[in-house]
C-alpha cells in the first residue's frame, strides 16, 4: 500500500483530535481540543498526516521557535500513528519526512518530548539518533 506525508491545513486541524485522544487517553474534551489547536495554528504550530489514500493513519505535530543553544529548531509534538500501522518502518519515514521539511524550513535541530511511561517512544527515538538532554518539567498555575 502507499503512503504519503503532506502539512494538515491549518483549517483542517480538528481532524487530528481523535489521534491526540488516543495518545493522550482522553485527558481532554473535543471542546477543549479544538478549541486550543485553534490557537495554536496562530502560534508556529503546523501538523503533518501520513495518509493512505485519503484516509489519515497518522499525525505529527511540529513547534518552530528559535532556541538560545540550538538555533532555528523544530519541536516534534505528538507523532502518533495508528497501531495497526506500527511497526513497520512507517515511523522512522515519516520522521525523516518531518525532519526534512524542518530543514526546508531553515531548522538546525529537532528536539522533542515523550512521556516518562512511553517505553516503546524511547526506544525508538534512541534508534532515531535522538538522545536525551533533560528533564521536562510542568506545573499547573
């Protein structure tokens, strides 16, 4: 079957909400999704699907900000694909996809966040040539 990577218009975003719930496990409404990607949209943030046909089997989230230590850089947020379509490759070509756009982007590094608990999210990013730099912290104000 072929797969293909392209940029989620930014009108079309809402599309990505049931990936989020099952990567978050619902933490969050559909209400409160939509409402803070619509935001988000406004703020650097830009997602890519990877499709089949016309169908989106999955997601990944890029943040582009430039960073004090790192230059011009993407922050991968939420790379999420279906499970029947894991472990098959399809990650590490989509991540190289993101990866690339961010280049075209003028992007000198990509960094990211993954849950402590993700066990398989680790390993891959490992593989990936990711490594790890430091701890996320969050507090709720």
């Amino acid at each position: 079957m072929a797969f293909s990577f392209k940029i989620i218009d930014k009108n079309a975003v809402e599309t990505i909400i049931p990936f989020i719930k099952k990567l978050t496990k619902n933490r969050h409404t559909d209400a409160v999704l939509k409402s803070r990607f619509k935001e988000m949209v406004e703020q650097n943030y830009e997602c890519a699907g990877i499709y089949s046909g016309c169908h989106i089997i999955g997601i990944c989230g890029m943040w582009f900000q430039t960073r004090h230590y790192a230059g011009k850089s993407v922050e991968i947020d939420h790379l999420y694909i279906n499970a029947e379509h894991q472990g098959k490759g399809l990650g590490t070509l989509f991540l190289k996809w993101v990866n690339n756009y961010a280049k075209t982007k003028g992007c000198l590094t990509s960094e990211l966040n993954t849950y402590v608990e993700n066990f398989p999210s680790h390993k891959f990013y490992y593989n990936e040539g990711y490594q790890i730099r430091g701890y996320h912290f969050l507090k709720t104000l």
